[in-house]
C-alpha cells in the first residue's frame, strides 16, 4: 500500500509541474489537466508502481550511475505499459 501512496504522490507532483508549465506556455488548461490521465488507470498504475517504487514506498533505482535507463531490462508489463 504504501508504494501505491509513493507513486500517487509522484504522479500528481508531476501533474502539478505539467500544469504549470502549460499555464506559462499558454496551453489550454484542459490539455495540461489531461495530460498523462493514463497513469491512473489499471494497466499502467500498477505495473508504474512495480518499477518505480518498492513494496515499503521508498523509491527503487530504475537507472545505472550514468543515468542511462535500458527499457530492454523492465518486465513486459512495464513495456505495455
């Protein structure tokens, strides 16, 4: 549960920031309230949760030292996703 409360709390920090910028930007308010809406729902909230976030909330290192990130290491779920 607590990893479903992390990853809620990273989304909708990252929807903040999106609207933000939109405001500044000039985007349609509706645009930045609807951008990534997709992360809500089952088949990517779940599989996002898995990747980015352990079973005690804390958050999980999905990149090496260099900051790159290998897509090709990520369960299939995460690739639907």
């Amino acid at each position: 549960m607590k990893a479903h409360l992390a990853y809620l709390k990273t989304v909708l920090r990252h929807k903040y920031y999106v609207y933000q910028a939109c405001r500044l930007l000039g985007v349609p308010w509706w645009i930045a309230v609807v951008h990534d809406w997709r992360k809500f729902f089952p088949r990517q909230w779940f599989p996002y949760v898995k990747i980015f976030h352990n079973p005690d909330g804390s958050k999980r290192t999905v990149r090496d030292r260099s900051g790159a990130y290998d897509p090709g290491a990520q369960a299939d779920s995460f690739k639907r996703a």
